[in-house]
C-alpha cells in the first residue's frame, strides 16, 4: 500500500478528545437539551457512506437530527462534483440556507464532499456565500470534530480543502441511513482518469483498505443483523491491485459469502477493464451473491471510447456480457451511459444505441456530457448543442424503454426471492428481485426485513407486481 496514508491512532485519538470537548460546548451551550443536525447528501453511494459518518461523528458529539431546516442548530450538505447539475442544485440549495441563517445568526453552515474539494468551487463558496462556516473535502472528513470546535469557540469561517492524494481512516462512528441495506467501503478514490471525470482530481488516489478490516465490518454488519452488504468503491473490480495482488476481489467476495447468516451480498461499481474470469466465476459460485452486476460502458463506439480513455472495446465489453450470461444465464446488466461526449458524431452515438438493443439492460443511467473543470475533456472541441444532444438522450432512453419492457416481460410467471424493504405509499410491500429489480406485492408485515418467495404476475417496464408464493 505504498504511498496511501492511514490516519494513525493518535490522530484519530485527538479527534475524539475535540469530540468530548464539543459534547462539553454544546451542553453548556444549550442547557442539557440536545441540539439538532440537519445533513444531506447528494451524489453516489461513496457519499452517502461519507455521510454515515458525517452522522456517526455529529451522534457522538451529541447531536440529534432533524429534517427542519427551521429548527436546525447546524445544517450540513455532502455534495457532488460528478455533474454541473448536481453542483447547481447545492448552489441553488445553499442560497435558500441565508433565510435560516438571518433568522438564527447561531446557525452553524457546513459545505462538504466532492465538489467543495474543487478550487473554483470553494473560492465561490468563500467570495459569495459569506453564511457558509465550516468547508472540508472529503480528505478531511474525520477532521470534523476538530473543525467544529474550532467553529464553535473562535467563530472564524474554516476551510479544509487541501489538496491530497487521500488517506484511509479506520474506526469512525457510523449511524447507517437504512437498518436493512448496509454499504460497505472496500477502496477509495480512483486512478483511471476517464478523461470526463472529475472524481480522480477531487477524491484522490486509488486506494485499498485492509482485507481484514473489511472482513471484520462484514462479520460486524451480519452480526448487527444486515440483510444485504453492498460493497462499494469507484471500481471494486481493482481491489487490491496497490497491494500488487491481482483477484482480491474476487477473494474478498467469496470470502464474505462464507460468513455464516441469511444475507446477500451486492458491490458497485465494476469498471469493464478490470472485470474478470475470477470474478464472474465467484458469483456463479457464491450463493449469496446476487445476480446483478452495474457494469458501466459509457459509449459503445471504439474512438468515443478511446478518446474517453476507457481502455476496453465495445467488443470487449460485448465479450464480458456474453461471458457473464454463458455462467449465469440469469444476471441482470444494468450500466451508465454518458450521451454527447465532446466530438461525439450522430453516428457514432449510434453505435451507443444499437449496443442499448443488443445487450438488453435491465436498466441505464444515461446522461448529457457535463464538461468538468480540470478534466481533459473539459478542453476538447464540443460543436453538438445541448439542445441536440437532448434529443439523443431522448432516443437512447426511448430505445431503453422498449428493450425493458420485452426484458421484463419474459418474467411472467418466474418466482424470485426478494428482500422485502418496507411498505410503499399504496400500502404494497416492496423489494428487490435478485437482479436488484424493484417488485411489489400485497402481504403482511412480517415480510418486512425479510426475504419472501414473490411471482411475477404483471412486469411493467420499471417495476414489478407480483403475488406472495
Ligand atoms: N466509477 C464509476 C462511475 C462514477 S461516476 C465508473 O467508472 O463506472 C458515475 C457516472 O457518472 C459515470 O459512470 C458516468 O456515466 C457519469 N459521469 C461521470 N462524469 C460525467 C460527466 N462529466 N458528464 C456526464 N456524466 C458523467
Ligand atoms: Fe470516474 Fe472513470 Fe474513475 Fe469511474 S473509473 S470514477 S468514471 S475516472
């Protein structure tokens, strides 16, 4: 693990002590009762198990939570840089903070994530959001404690934004979003600079956590009673590789799948240069794998992707596919596409749409090209409107569209076994088949948290309804 830093046990050691000396502020600060966070997150699953311990921290330092902003003592947003978009709408949401702010001049505002660890981003935070109090990226996450104390007793605005290659910290308090569905992190940051992406630049560095750390979290979350570890990092499938080892995740897999207990086990996302033989032959055989694998391709034409620097070919990632359902006839696909890539042709975007039929998705996340401010992409010639690659998108999600519902269709009558989440609005149970299908059905509450026996007896394109078994 050359080069990646671990946060070490003294250093995690001084956050704790600012965690008792926050706990210490707060309760003088208001007499006993329990002052109220308010956290969002924005962005992939990466974020929202930052935000985890974004909760895990702020319960320790005795925070409870609420979702008013009116009644809210600090309000924090865990943002993404991943898309334009998704930096508008924490733009958008940040200035509707200012009302809060003039209201309860004590109101602690926290930026954090993805897109504060951008340059440009945070200079505007500094220059035009003078409410804004506390800003980190997501090297300094488990630095919270401290920056909040520092916040609370000087009152200057903190910006913890450096630059980094990334560090590893081990032993956060975590407070899960959901009691059923545990994400598990087995490696941070990214090296494969796919010439869009601005994840590389903002999350550091790939890098590993211990396979025994990670074994002992598994065991923990079985034991606390999980039904369902989805392991996540930007490309699961390189785990291991700055240890020098090859296949460690196809180890770590079947290794997890031995720990005794009914649960089943999901992971994203796997980048197609790195899935391998091992891999798929490691679902095949771990039952408590289950059959789905997001398997991103972006563009199915050979120059878009070069260009994107993907290094795989649409006939490579049409030899995965056909390996992957040669062992498990039944695996569901689901990907990303980026629509409009800079230089990208009408033709060529073709080639994305006829690999859409090809292929059969279960589903597609399709999005317009965002150019990203210090990616290489960002400074290619890009002549196609927004407006025309709108109607491209238009027609990849129509060709989606038709492909999902023939897909679905052919599970009439199939039996799936499907973890059953909750109850929707209409009072249905609801889950997901094995192919991380949403589906939903009448029957009693004792279904919830666990896994039932469901028939399909009408596949709509996005959803299924079904009949307890
Ligand atoms: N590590 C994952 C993806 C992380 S980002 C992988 O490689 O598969 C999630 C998705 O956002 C990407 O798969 C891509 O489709 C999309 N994306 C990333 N950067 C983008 C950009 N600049 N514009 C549009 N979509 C983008
Ligand atoms: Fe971004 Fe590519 Fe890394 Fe995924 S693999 S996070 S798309 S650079």
């Amino acid at each position: 693990m050359s080069g990646t830093r671990v946060v070490s046990k003294e250093e995690l050691n001084e956050q704790f002590n600012y965690i008792t000396e926050v706990r210490t502020i707060i309760s003088s600060r208001f007499l006993g009762k329990a002052p109220l966070a308010l956290t969002h997150t924005y962005g992939c699953q990466g974020n929202v198990a930052d935000g985890e311990r974004i909760d895990g921290l702020l319960s320790e330092m005795g925070f409870e939570f609420t979702d008013k902003p009116e009644e809210a003592d600090f309000i924090l947003f865990n943002t993404c840089a991943v898309r334009e978009h998704a930096e508008d709408r924490v733009f958008g949401n940040v200035g509707a903070l200012k009302k809060y702010k003039e209201k309860n001049p004590n109101l602690i505002i926290c930026l954090c994530g993805c897109m504060v660890q951008q340059e440009h981003v945070s200079e505007r935070i500094r220059k035009s959001f003078p409410y804004v109090d506390i800003v980190f990226g997501p090297h300094a996450l488990h630095r919270l404690p401290e920056l909040l104390y520092y916040s609370l007793t000087n009152g200057e605005r903190i910006f913890s934004v450096a630059d980094s290659d990334g560090v590893i910290a081990e032993g956060l308090p975590t407070k899960h979003t959901n009691s059923l569905k545990a994400f598990l992190p087995i490696a941070y940051g990214c090296n494969n600079f796919c010439t869009y992406c601005v994840v590389p630049f903002v999350r550091g560095r790939e890098r590993s956590r211990k396979y025994e750390d990670i074994m002992e979290d598994a065991r923990q979350l079985v034991a606390d009673g999980y039904k369902e570890i989805m392991l996540i990092g930007q490309n699961v499938n390189s785990f291991g590789n700055d240890f020098g080892e090859k296949n460690l995740f196809a180890k770590l897999i079947r290794e997890i799948n031995d720990i005794p207990g009914d649960f089943i086990i999901r992971f994203m996302t796997s980048h197609p240069k790195d899935c391998s033989e091992e891999l798929l032959l490691a679902m095949k055989e771990c039952e408590k794998v289950e059959r789905h694998i997001h398997l991103p391709f972006q563009c199915g034409n050979n120059r878009v992707l070069s260009e994107m620097n993907r290094r795989y070919t649409r006939e490579h990632y049409l030899s995965l596919v056909n390996r992957a359902r040669e062992l498990m006839p039944d695996i569901s696909i689901t990907s990303d596409v980026i629509v409009g890539f800079p230089g990208e042709t009408y033709e060529e975007f073709q080639d994305t749409v006829s690999l859409v039929k090809e292929i059969g998705f279960t589903s597609l996340y399709i999005f317009i090209y965002s150019p990203r401010e210090g990616t290489k992409a960002a400074g290619m010639p890009d002549p196609i409107s927004h407006e025309e690659k709108s109607r491209w998108f238009a027609e990849l999600q129509k060709a989606q569209e038709e492909v999902a519902f023939s897909r679905s269709q052919g599970m009439k009558g199939n039996v799936y076994r499907v973890l059953c989440e909750g109850r929707n609005k209409a009072g249905r149970i609801s889950g997901r088949t094995s192919g991380n299908i949403m589906i939903e059905f009448d029957g009693p509450d004792s279904c919830v948290g666990n896994f039932c026996n469901v028939e399909v007896t009408e596949p709509l394109t996005w959803i299924l309804k079904g009949e307890l078994r």
